[in-house]
C-alpha cells in the first residue's frame, strides 16, 4: 500500500466512532505506517480525538443525535438546524478525498455503503453495526447493496453473518469490538467485597441527566428496602458534567465532593439522599463500575450491551428523548438474550425489578452465561484490523 494514500473511516454515531476507535488503535499499533483518515457523519466526532489521526468535517452535534429513523419530528428539527448543508459539506469531503483514498471502512449502517459507493467508489469493508438476525433480517435491498459494493462485511454476531452468506455475500464474524472498548483495571471503589453493588449507566446524551431523576428515586426505595446495606456506583460518561446533575434534581439529594484518595479512584462526586443512600459518581471508570456491580439500571444503547457482555443483569426503561424508547429497548432485548429487563418509567418499578435480580443467584448466573455468549470475548478489534489490512493490500 502506497504511503500517499489512505484508510478511509466513515462512522454515523457515538457508540460507532467508539468502535471505530478500536480498530483503528489495533491497526496503528500493527501497521503504524498506516495512514488514517475519519469522516463521522453523526455527531461531533469526539471519540476520534484522542486519536493522532486527520478527522475530516464539519462535525456538529444536531437535535436528534442521530436518532431519525422512524421520527418525522426530529428529522425536521434536524433539517431546521441545518442538516442538509452539513451533509452536503461532507460528500463535498469526501469527493475531495477520493484520489488519495485506497480503502473505505464503513462502520454502522447501509447509509454509509451507499454513500462511500456514489461519492467516492473505492473498495470498501464494512463493520455492520446496526443489524442483527436476532432482531430481523436485513432487508433484500440491502444484502443486494451488501453483495454489489463490499469487497467483505462483518457481521456483529455469527447468526447475522451465516444468513448474509447464504445470500452470497462474503460475511464474516470476527467477535464484537464492543468488548475492547472498555477496561477494567479491579478498581473496588473502597467498596467491601459482601456488599451488593447497583451500577448506574445513565447513557452518554443530554437526556440522561432527566433518566437520573427517576434513577435516583429508584436507588432511594432500594436503600430503604435493603436497609442500607447495599452500595451504589455511577458511571457517568465523558460528555456530561457531574456538577450539572444537581440542577436537575430535587433538593434532597446533596452533591458532596470526594477526598483525593477517592479521586484517584475515579470517584468525581457523591451524591447523598436524606435516607442516607450514597451513590458514587465515577468517570473513566465504566469497565470497573459494571465489573464490580451485581445488577446494572441502564438506559443507554453500546454501554447496555457491554454490560450484559460482561455478565451483568440489566434494569432499563424507556425516556422521552430520540434514543431510549420502548422499541429500542424491546429490541436490545431481543439481542441480547433477555438479558435487558425493561420496566416502566417509574422509581418503584425499577426498585422492585433490582432487588428481584439481586436476590435470585440462579438467575445472575444464567445472565452472565447468556450475556458472554451474545457479545463474546475481546480481541475482535485486532482480528478486524488485520483483515482490514490484508484486503488493502490485496487492492490493486
């Protein structure tokens, strides 16, 4: 592969970019004469940016986030906002880039394949994130587009992968990169070993600071149930602020600020109820919140998944924003083999279902076994940069 030219990533979302992320790193680390360049075409790119790599524009955070499909609503705001400029901008990117391109990945949706195939027309690898056979089939239309553009498809599950071959396409499954995009480093948080632990993923948009109020209601009935003994552990994503999660809740809860010692834990704040519950906010700490904790309250899209790929129990309920409704959540319960318990929006159900799990070992075990096998093991992200690598090469 010539130094002149280029790897071409193109990823339409926060939990996509993430992924993107990994491969990349496996490549770099390998292949570090590689050159890498990113188009995100959802959102602002942020993952990319610890990453000695060109990220090509513009990258704007708009309404939706995103989450369009099925919503009239948020696609008018999102056009309002000035989506079609936008968008325009960066097929003009990508036409710009085409004589220096020698490979495209795609990461997410058909969206990019068809996008790559009109406006650039290189050959392409694509990392289908956002289907699975355990929800329903991809479309004709889009194994047809599948067959046509991609030089090779990977699939994020071996069932997904078996019925796109039997379509002739070449489909592969390599593992899911999901599972590299966490660390867990055996942070206990000063947590002793007897004690259950509830983890906390609220998700990583704006509307998770709302879900924390009836997260929180929720945490304040199981403290009580439990009589105090049981602790809590919020992972709270790099994109929201600790400090603004005391405007949005009621003026019971108190925020107090940890020590060093908890600091350097990852501890960034606490939150304290009138009862006494304490919840520790962490950041950067994901892998070791989920890893230490029992039962997870999840009401985000990657971090559900990861969580149940680590054997954890997930409690979620549907918000009123784009991404977390009912049908998405029916839908990650689907792909993840029941292992997501989806309740209403409201503290008392959301109680009652943690403390069902937490009691019922039989239960916990059959998840963690279930969760493992759905999301499978790390190390897919190298296997993924090497064929990416080895089809490059095979370009002529």
């Amino acid at each position: 592969m010539a130094k002149s030219e280029s790897i071409l990533f193109l990823s339409n979302g926060h939990a996509e970019d993430i992924i993107a992320c990994s491969i990349i790193d496996a490549l770099l680390k390998e292949f570090p004469f590689l050159k890498i360049k990113v188009l995100p075409f959802v959102g602002d790119g942020y993952p990319y940016r610890r990453l000695n790599i060109e990220i090509l524009g513009p990258c704007r955070i708009m309404p939706s986030d995103g989450f369009i499909a099925g919503n009239f609503f948020y696609f008018l705001r999102d056009l309002r906002a000035g989506w079609l400029k936008m968008y325009r901008e960066k097929i003009r990117n990508l036409k710009e880039e085409k004589d220096g391109v020698k490979m495209v990945v795609c990461v997410g949706d058909i969206f990019l394949v068809l996008t790559s195939a009109f406006f650039i027309k290189k050959p392409l690898v694509f990392i289908a994130t956002a289907k699975s056979d355990y929800i329903r089939e991809h479309y004709l239309i889009e194994k047809w587009i599948m067959r046509k553009f991609c030089r090779v498809v990977i699939a994020r599950d071996k069932k997904t992968a078996s019925s796109l071959k039997d379509y002739g396409i070449n489909a592969t499954y390599l593992g899911n990169p999901m599972m590299d995009c966490l660390e867990v480093t055996g942070e206990v948080f000063g947590i002793k070993k007897d004690v259950p632990v509830v983890g906390i993923v609220p998700g990583s948009r704006k509307e998770a600071y709302h879900k924390l109020i009836t997260i929180l209601c929720a945490v304040r009935e199981i403290y009580l149930r439990k009589r105090g003994k049981i602790s809590f552990l919020l992972a709270l994503s790099p994109s929201l602020n600790a400090g603004k999660i005391v405007n949005f809740l009621k003026n019971e809860w108190v925020m107090g600020n940890p020590g060093y010692k908890e600091r350097e834990r990852g501890v960034v704040a606490y939150l304290i109820s009138p009862e006494g519950a304490l919840v520790k906010v962490t950041q950067g700490k994901f892998g070791d919140v989920v890893n230490l904790s029992r039962v997870i309250i999840g009401t985000a899209g990657m971090a559900n998944e990861q969580a149940v790929g680590l054997g954890k129990p997930v409690v979620a309920f549907p918000g009123k924003g784009p991404q977390i409704t009912e049908k998405f959540l029916q839908n990650q319960r689907k792909l993840l083999g029941g292992c997501v318990f989806i309740v209403k929006n409201d503290a008392k159900a959301i109680a009652s279902r943690v403390l069902s799990l937490l009691d019922d070992s039989n239960k916990l075990c059959e998840i963690a076994k279930i969760g493992r096998e759905r999301m499978g093991a790390p190390g897919a992200s190298l296997k993924i940069a090497r064929l990416i690598y080895e089809e490059s090469i095979r370009v002529n």
